[in-house]
C-alpha cells in the first residue's frame, strides 16, 4: 500500500476512534483502575471477539462489564450461571398455545446484544455447549425454528480461579471460541485509596451516560477492517503461531517437550483481527509489532497448553507464550 493510502486510513482511523477515550472516561466513573480490562473489552467489541475474563472474586469484573454495556445504547443481560441450569434458560423455549394448538417460541436471555455470563464455569456441560455454539454459529436452535442473535453480539464471562468446589471447568476446546483470556490482578494502592474514597458508603448512586450507538460500534468495525497490517506483521504472526506448535523450527528445542498443544488457525485470525482493533484503540491506522505483542498474551494464554513436564518446573501457559515472544525474530 502506498504511503498517501496508510496515510487516508491513519486519519480515517483517528477520527473514527475519538469515542474511546470517551469511553473509558465514563466507565472509569465507576470502575477505578483496571484500565487493561476495559481497554481488552473495547478490543473485543471492535474485533467482534468474545472475551473470558479471569479473577479472584471483588476485583469489578462484573462491574466493568455491566459499565461498558451502560455507555453503549444496546441490550444487556446479566445471567448467573449455576449448576442447576438448563440450555433452555439462556436460549429460550416452545410454549404451547392451546387457542391456537401450536408451538411459539419464547425467546430466552441470550437475545440481547452483550451478555455478561458470570461465573461461567459453575454451570454444567450442556449450558456451556448451549452458549459456545450461540457464540460460534451466532444463531440459536429453538425446536425446528433457527433465529439469528442480533448485531453487535458479544459475550463476555466471567470466572474465579478459585474455589474448584461446584465448578466445572470449561474444556480446552471450548475456551478456544473465546477471542481473548483476559486475567485481572488487584489494584495499584493508590487505586485501592481511590475505590474507598469513591465506593465507601452505604449508598452509591453513579449514573453512567450513554455515548456510542450500536451504529457507531459496527462503523468503527468496518475501519478496524481497513487498518493497514504489512506483510512482515502477518508473517511475524504466523511465526508466532507456528512457534507454540513447532517451537524447534525457531531454535526453542527445549520448549519441546513443555508444550502440549499449540494454538489453532482460529487464533491466527483472532491475533491479526486483535491486533488491527488495539492499533484502532491507539488511534493508528496500521498494526505495528508491538501492537501484536500487547495484545498477543491474552489472545494466546488459553490456547497454548502445558505439558505434564512444563507443570512439574512450575511453567505456565503465560511462561511459555512469553520465551516465543523473546525468542521469534521480530519484523
């Protein structure tokens, strides 16, 4: 692409991307700190990706959430997911009519635009499968009928990485459908100083104004799309790729016998759609390396699986995805 084309589109790109820090500013009126998590939700909306976001239990992911949904005029829906649940509580079901003698479909939950499934893996297998194929397919099978989820349609669960008792965790090949593994940590001491100021009373009213539309989100989608990514940023993205599947192409023979799987095709698309999204987010039209990297862990860390070997050594998924990003040749 010529240097006037990148140029239009980098231009393009800022203008489009003004509503971001916007955004953020208003969400952060009821989320303090946790900028990399509300930043990794924006990317998921722009790249159209659903997001698995981890943590222990009060860090305010279900509040990031519920405050992205309130600056955004769309549908929301908040489902707690329990081991008793059924598919048919998140998909909906057949309800007979006796005027008229048939069938009619009552639409479940999941017809919304974002869904915040808390706590994912405390439901049981058929309720996760219900949801991952709602996620995949984008559509939901009601008896004979198939209806269409609206657009923008995103998930973004919830799970604590505690408390095993009553979870069932969710398998390898499920997480994959998630575009992004996001982990939260606790906040900065300044931040912890700030939450208690804020958030230290009995009653706490914050009211969050609405500033993007459904339109405005799938507009800077369609820009997300012409962000400019050069050909050494996509071989650079293969690398990395091919990297956690045959890591003694790229020189990493110890790394061998610690990686049980590597990533998928599926996470070759989501890491250039992310990447494009996160250059987006920072106001640019093209991806750089960096961008790549920035983004790279939580597109990765669910979908590079540590062997029995890596386990014993203390290694985990994140130790491992860190060396090929040290040790593959960056563009």
């Amino acid at each position: 692409m010529s240097e006037q084309g990148i140029m239009a589109i980098n231009e393009k790109v800022k203008k489009e991307s003004a509503f971001v820090e916007a955004l953020l500013f208003e969400t952060q009126k009821m989320v303090i700190g946790q900028r990399y998590m509300l930043e990794r939700i924006i990317v998921g909306l722009l790249a159209n990706g659903h997001i698995l976001i981890e943590g222990v239990p009060g860090l305010a992911k279900t509040t990031a959430v519920k405050a992205v949904s309130s600056v955004i005029q769309t549908s929301f829906q908040r489902l707690q997911f329990t081991p008793d649940m059924l598919p048919a509580d998140l998909t909906g079901t057949l309800i007979y009519d006796q005027r008229t003698s048939s069938f009619t479909v009552k639409k479940g939950p999941i017809f919304a635009n974002i869904i915040l499934a808390d706590e994912i893996n405390r439901a049981p297998a058929k309720v996760q499968s219900a949801l991952l194929e709602a996620m995949q397919e984008r559509q939901v099978t009601i008896g004979e009928e198939t209806l269409k989820l609206p657009e923008p349609f995103l998930v973004l669960a919830t799970q604590n990485p505690i408390e095993q008792e009553g979870t069932y965790p969710l398998p390898e090949a499920q997480v994959d459908r998630f575009m992004m593994k996001v982990r939260v940590s606790y906040p900065s001491r300044a931040e912890e100083l700030q939450i208690l100021k804020r958030m230290g009373f009995t009653d706490q009213k914050i009211h969050l104004q609405a500033i993007v539309s459904p339109d405005d989100l799938l507009r800077a989608r369609k820009v997300v799309d012409e962000v400019y990514m050069d050909e050494k940023i996509e071989q650079y993205i293969v690398d990395l790729i091919e990297a956690t599947r045959d890591p003694q192409r790229y020189k990493l023979d110890e790394m061998k016998a610690l990686i049980q799987y590597g990533a998928s095709p599926r996470a070759t698309i989501h890491l250039a759609v992310a990447s494009k999204a996160y250059a987006f987010l920072q106001g640019r039209g093209y991806v750089t390396p960096q961008d790549v990297k920035s983004i790279g862990m939580d597109v990765l860390r669910h979908r590079v699986i540590p062997s029995y070997e890596a386990e014993a050594e203390d290694m985990t998924s994140e130790d491992l995805i860190q060396k090929i990003f040290q040790e593959v040749e960056v563009p």
